[in-house]
C-alpha cells in the first residue's frame, strides 16, 4: 500500500514539475532576434522573421495580464530594477503573457545633476547598464533597449548624446540581437541634426508627444527623419498644453473626451504612417500622480478600467470589450465650466453637476472629493505628492448632482467626480475652483 501510494506521489510530483517548469523561462529558450528591416514601403520590425508591429503601453508595475487580455503585444519600461530576480520574474510573466518588453536603462539626466564632464561617473553608468544588458539580453521577452528617457528635456549639454552613442555602440558589442533606441522630448531639426552627428549608431528613436502628436509628421518632414521610429509615450493632451485657470491651474478633459482623442490620434497618426512608424506605447497603464491623480494613467488607484482602456482594446482588436466603462460629461459648478476660472466665496454653497451614463445599464455609484490644488512645478514625470484631501461639507448628492458648501479657507482647489459601475470599471471629471480671489499673474 505504502508503494503504490509512493508511486501516485511520486507521478504527482512529476505532473506538478513539469507544469511549473512550462511557466518558467529557462536559458534554452533563447533571445528572440529581432531585426529592423528596409521594405519597399520604408521600415518593419521583425522578431524571428516574422513581422511585429508594436501594440502596447508604458507600464513599470501594471496589470501585465490586463494589457494582454485587452490585445497588446508589447510594453515599455523606464529603468530596470537592481533585484535580479524581480526582473526575471517581471520578464517570465511577459512571456507568459504573450508580451515582448522594450527594456528600459536609466541614464543620468543633467536636470537632475549628472555631470557628462565626470568620466569616472560615465564609465561606471556605462558598466552598469552593460551589466544589466548581460543579465537579460538571452530572455525570449527581450524586443529592445531603451537607453535614458527624455535626455533632451531641458539638457544643454550636447555630450549626453555621446553618452548615448558609447552606451549604444557596447550594446552592440555586448547584444548583436536587439536594437537601441532613446526616447525623446518632441523632435525638431536642431536635435535631429545633434543624433545624427553624435548618435549615428542607433537603430531607431522614440518620439514622445501628446496634444501636439497631430504636428509628427510636420516635425518628421522639417527634420528630414527617414529612419525608424516608434511613439514611445502618447496619450491625452498634456497638462503643459491645456487651458489654464486665471490663477494657473490646468484644465485637464474628463474621462470620456481623453478616450476619444486616444481614438483619433491613433487612427489618424499613429496608424497612419506604416513606412516609418513601428508601432506605439500609451502612456500610462497604471496610475500615477502627475499634476492630478487621473490625467495621465488609464486606471484609478483603486483598479477601476477607464474609458482609455476600452478605447486601447478597440484600437488594438477591432471589438470592445463586453461590459464597457461609463461615458461622462464635462463636470459644471453652477452651471459654469472649468476655463470660466469659477471663484467661489468661503463656505457658500454650491451645485456641481455631472452627467454619465452605463452601456451597459448597470446602476452606477458616484464619489466627490475635494483636493487642494497641486503645487508641483516638476517636469518630465518627476515624483509628485499627491495633494491632501480637504474636507466636504455636504449638503445632498444624488444621480450626478451635488449640493457642497466651499472650503472656509481661501486658495485653489479641485473637486473631483469618480463613477463606478460595479463591474471594474469607472469614468472621471474633476474642476478646479477657487476660494475667494485669486492672486494676480
């Protein structure tokens, strides 16, 4: 008896292996090759022969198993971590998933202090970042190197793109099988021509724009780019671009308006130019704080799918999903919109009012919040604090309507209007408002 129940041990034990190890990537697997190659059209991206068109989104610590499910192939990361073993296991869930990952390297950035005149600093960033290379550049998930992020963002010195050429050449050296790429700030003929002359080794660039992606490509033209590219960071209109309150807030659009214009700027752009455009990534598949909590990330902090997501998944797939975020309207305080700069007295009351509606018809659940306005005058997504949260007097609320008294103390704040419909899935609008007058610009 104690035989036979071994062997059935044993067997089990056996199955549970060997479904373990189908999940986990092992060196046999080896790199994907992946190749940047001139058609009669322009450029085409190819992973082991076989054509690869870029369908994906920026996510450093995102639902890997949501983007998947929506129909992306691909993300980008930023940096890549110094615990080995969380970078195997973020690479063994993306090739699970069906993902190949653009491989992010932090390179120093002269806003933040690097010095391109310290040799010492730049060979051991260099050694670090081959090192990183060497780790990873035989995973299957591999697609390609992504050296700094944005490096021309407020950089006067023109040596961080011989930085970029030295980390480009030693990845070469060090990986014959992925390309080199930078990501960059915009694109104009000044810094196209600082590429060519400083940087000519690198396979393709990034370009990273948002309001001002239907100018790519007037910008490709007046810069008389040919080669390849990828838009490596894309989404609403950026809170630089946006009107702004007398008092300099930015007015950013609701849920709803940023998904629409997800849909026209990929369609009309992105999609447009098959010849040297090698796909996208949209910015951002989590959430993050930038300005506001909601401008740029497709999900709220609690999970909830935006009408972002929805938009992504029928770019990506020709089909929207089953059950579909709500829609919603502008958000209005008595009856105003926010580029009226609304100023409110201390402790009055007031009615905001937002209309949204469910595809679905399911019964949708509505939260107001109140926050003081940002005061963050970082760029480039630097770290933000998320501005605290203000108390709400509440009068009543009830089908989008609520009836608030102001906050007693006078400055800039924003109120912000979260709809749930139970499902995973939510729409959002905020306006920001000011207590009592406001200083002169």
């Amino acid at each position: 008896m104690n035989g036979v129940m071994s062997r059935y041990t044993l067997r089990a034990i056996a199955v549970l292996v060997l479904c373990v190890s189908s999940l986990t990537v092992t060196a046999d697997d080896g790199p994907a090759v992946v190749r940047i190659v001139a058609t009669a059209d322009g450029h085409q991206l190819q992973v082991d022969g076989t054509p690869f068109r870029i369908r994906g989104a920026g996510l450093q610590d995102g639902d890997q198993e949501a983007l998947a499910a929506r129909g992306a192939n691909s993300f980008r990361t930023w940096h890549t971590a110094d615990d080995a073993a969380q970078v195997r296991a973020m690479l063994d869930r993306a090739q699970r998933n069906g993902l190949m990952v653009a491989m992010g390297l932090h390179v120093g950035k002269e806003r933040h202090g690097f010095d391109f005149d310290d040799a010492a600093a730049l060979a051991a960033q260099q050694t670090r970042l081959l090192e990183q290379v060497r780790a990873y550049k035989d995973h299957p998930a591999v697609l390609m190197w992504v050296v700094g992020n944005e490096l021309n963002l407020e950089g006067r010195d023109p040596r961080v793109w011989d930085a970029v050429e030295a980390i480009t050449r030693a990845i070469h050296a060090e990986d014959p099988n992925h390309p080199v790429m930078t990501p960059l700030a915009g694109f104009d003929p000044a810094l196209a021509d600082l590429l060519r002359t400083r940087a000519p080794s690198l396979d393709l660039i990034g370009v990273q724009l948002y309001g001002d992606i239907v100018d790519l490509p007037r910008k490709l033209e007046a810069a008389r780019w040919a080669g390849p590219y990828v838009v490596t960071e894309w989404g609403p209109t950026g809170h630089w671009e946006s009107p702004l309150t007398s008092w300099g807030a930015p007015v950013e659009d609701d849920a709803s308006r940023k998904a629409a214009l997800l849909v026209d700027r990929y369609t009309r752009i992105i999609e447009a130019d098959a010849a040297q455009g090698l796909g996208s990534y949209v910015f951002l598949w989590g959430q993050k704080q930038e300005r506001t909590p909601t401008w740029y990330g497709l999900f709220l902090p609690g999970g909830e799918s935006t009408p972002g997501v929805d938009a992504m998944q029928q770019l990506w797939t020709g089909h929207w999903p089953a059950n579909r975020a709500p829609a919603i309207s502008p958000l209005r305080i008595d009856a105003r919109v926010a580029t009226d700069s609304v100023v409110l007295m201390p402790d009055a009351e007031h009615r905001a009012q937002v209309v949204a509606t469910d595809p679905d018809g399911d019964p949708l659940d509505y939260r107001w919040i109140v926050r003081e306005e940002s005061q963050a005058t970082s760029i480039g997504g630097d770290p933000e604090t998320l501005p605290p949260q203000v108390p709400l007097r509440l009068a009543e609320h009830a089908n989008g309507t609520l009836r608030f008294s102001a906050p007693t103390m006078p400055g800039a704040y924003r109120l912000f209007v979260e709809v749930r419909d139970g499902q995973g899935h939510a729409a959002y609008a905020n306006f920001p408002f000011h207590v009592g007058p406001p200083p002169a610009q």
